[in-house]
C-alpha cells in the first residue's frame, strides 16, 4: 500500500513514474494469490493505461495475458487474453516474444474448451512458422513452459495422440532439431502429471460389446445380456489366462509403444506401467551413478504425491477397483513418498462412482479403511501444511463418503 501511495503521488505533481514501475507493482499484486489483489492489479493496469501509459510494453502484456490463464476466478479468461494479444499484436504491433506465446498458449489451452485449446495449438504453430529466417530457422523456440502449457490443454480433452507427440518432443529435447538447434525442456514432474492425466482422460475407441464374436459358423451377433456380460468381464475383471494367480487380472507392459495411441484399458494401463516403471529406474539409476546426474530422460522427474496420484488416476479410470486400491496401498510406502490430502480425496471419490455388484463391496471396505486415515489427516495436519485448498478437499471427501454409504 506505500508503494501504490508513492506511485499516485507522482501521478498527482504530473510525474509518473516509468512503465517498469508500474509492471513490478502488479507482479507484486498478483503474487499476494488473493482475490482482492488480484482485482486490484487489474485496476491498476486500467488506471495506468488512462493516466501514465495507454500503450503497455511487451512485457507488461506478457504479465496480463498470463494472468488470464492463472486466474482465481475461473480455470481461465481465455476471452480477455485473446483480446490483449489481439491489441498488442495487432493494433499496436508490438513484437511478441517466447514469454508472450507462451502466456497465451496456456491461457487458451487452461480453459478445457475445445475450441480454445485448439486455438492453444494453432498459436503454436504460429509460433513455430510465421517467424523464419532466410534459412528457415525460427525466431522463437519452445521451452519447458511452452511445452508445459501444451500439454495441460491437450490432457484437458483427452488428446492422447498429441501428448505422446509432445513427450516425444521433450525427451529427444537435447538432441539437435531440424533447425540445428536445442530445444530447452526436460521432462520434469510437472510434465509427467500432465501425461498420466491425459491418459486418464483418454477414451480408448474399441469396446469389445460391439465386436461381433466369430466362431466356426461365421458371425455370431450379440444380445443385451451377452454384451453387458461380456463388457463386465472386459473392464471389471478381465478373462484370466493359465499363468494368471487366483484369476487376478493381468497386464502386458510393453517395451516401446506403437505409432497409435491405445485402443483398450489394458493397452492404457501398460503404456502407463511403462512410463512410471521407467521414472522410477532412471531415479534410482541417477542416484546410483553421481557421475552422470541428469544423464537419463526421466532423472529429472521428482517422486512427489503428484505425481503418484496422477499415476493412480489412469488406474482409476481403466483398471478393475481391486487393481485400483491394492496399487494405493503399496506404491507410496515402496518409494517412501507420503500421501497428501488429495491422494485420499481422489480414492474416495473413485469408490464412491462404482457399479452395482462385487465392486461396490470392495469399494466399501477399501472406503471406511480409508476413512479412517482420513480423519486423522483432517484433525491432525498442522495448519500452515494444510494448503489453500483444504475446505474444498474436506467437503468433497465428505460428498464422496455420504455418497458411497448411499449406494
């Protein structure tokens, strides 16, 4: 509040201060994460535009559209961060920069419209294109952030093809590209999260209920009943096969994935066994071998609840429940990472959407067993590490165990 007192009474003697100061002044707003700051860092770009500077740089521009991506209100304002790249592209022609592409790519993409996050993609493109040289090399590269921003629109409608093009992109991000440059990314924790959030997201196209059988005879067509046995057997518990043990199911984890995406739950489920499997050997392969720190693809990939949890959402959404919670109670305590409070909410909201049958007595008992560490973690987390979010958790793990009693 000094800082904005001192500022307007350069205004008042007809002396404002430059445009930086201005910029530091809002990044100074919106980083008090609040709604009252962020209200007023937007007044305080209008009222500068009216009595200090009607033209901001490009900077100044960078800061706001990204601000229409992180905002408190909504998901994202892809409306009015469009608008303000419209004005400094196009009406005051100010040269766009990495930063700026990269502000309204994830302005766009953060919104979970289709319409937006393809327009996310085409900027991209732009990005990449319409800035050559004589030679061919573009003026703009992408980083992590670009890629990152990608990535959360493309999980957003389950785009699975162009996450996996992405990842692709990022680990060969060291190697020389077509324009005999460096791309400067890494895959990171924050990548993978999006990754295994985009797998869970992802409709696999074939549904074997609406595969015809074939026997000797031909074509044998399906009825209701055959088909919602045989869908039943395909998600929920899966055919057993003779090295199978007590007719658990089992999943095939490839070794390289294929130039198609997955076309069922279980190809879903191996792709996302490999990936981990492979954070997981390459974290313990970096810490074996000091020497060459930060040599492998995914060594950059911090073990954290995130990502567990993102990782235990494609079990969630493609693998039978019983699958589901057993990998819940072993991953975290063999790589000795702690849950956090999403870790629990998003478990009880997945046995609170079961179907009817022996699924909804397993989520049952896995429910009131996790109950009870929930109310633990509820009344005993100290405050300061409760997080911003903790009342919304609280009441959706409520919602889920009301939910999940009703049924």
């Amino acid at each position: 509040m000094r800082a904005l007192s001192v500022l307007h009474d350069y205004e008042m003697q007809s002396l404002p201060a430059p445009i930086q100061s201005y910029t530091r002044l809002i990044t100074a707003l919106f980083s008090t994460q609040s709604s009252k700051g962020y209200a007023q860092a937007w007044d305080l770009f209008a009222h500068m535009r009216y009595v200090a500077h009607p033209t901001p740089d490009a900077l100044l521009y960078t800061l706001m559209i990204r601000a229409c991506a992180l905002s408190l209100t909504s998901s994202s304002e892809p409306e009015r961060a469009l608008d303000l790249w419209t004005e400094m592209t196009l009406d005051h022609r100010i040269p766009p920069s990495t930063g700026a592409y990269t502000a309204i790519i994830l302005a766009c993409a953060r919104s979970g419209s289709k319409m937006y996050i393809h327009e996310a993609f085409r900027l991209a493109k732009e990005m990449l294109d319409s800035h050559r040289d004589a030679s061919g090399r573009s003026a703009f590269r992408p980083d992590g952030k670009t890629f990152s921003a990608l990535l959360d629109g493309a999980k957003r409608i389950g785009d699975l093809a162009r996450t996996r093009w992405i990842l692709a992109e990022i680990v060969r991000g060291n190697d020389m590209n077509e324009d005999g440059g460096h791309i400067d990314a890494e895959v990171t924790e924050e990548v993978m999260m999006h990754v295994f959030h985009a797998y869970a997201a992802y409709k696999p196209p074939f549904k074997r209920r609406t595969a015809p059988l074939v026997d000797g005879k031909g074509l044998t067509p399906l009825g209701p009943s055959m088909e919602s046995k045989l869908e039943l057997q395909t998600i929920a518990e899966p055919l057993p096969d003779d090295n199978s043990r007590d007719n658990l199911p089992t999943y095939t984890v490839a070794s390289s994935f294929s130039h198609l995406p997955p076309q069922s739950r279980s190809e879903i489920i191996g792709e996302a066994q490999t990936l981990f499997a492979r954070i997981l050997e390459d974290a313990c392969r970096d810490q074996a071998d000091d020497g060459n720190r930060g040599s492998q693809p995914f060594s950059k990939v911090k073990l954290t609840p995130r990502l567990f949890n993102s990782y235990l959402s494609v079990h969630y959404m493609h693998a039978p429940l019983e699958d589901a919670c057993n990998l819940f109670k072993t991953i975290f305590e063999e790589n000795g990472v702690t849950r956090n409070i999403r870790s629990y909410v998003e478990a009880l909201e997945r046995c609170s959407n079961v179907k009817r049958g022996r699924e909804r007595t397993v989520a049952l008992a896995f429910a009131e067993e996790l109950w009870v560490q929930w109310q633990y973690m509820e009344h005993g987390m100290p405050r300061e590490n409760a997080g911003r979010n903790k009342a919304r958790m609280i009441e959706r793990a409520n919602v889920a165990m009301i939910r999940i009693w009703t049924l």
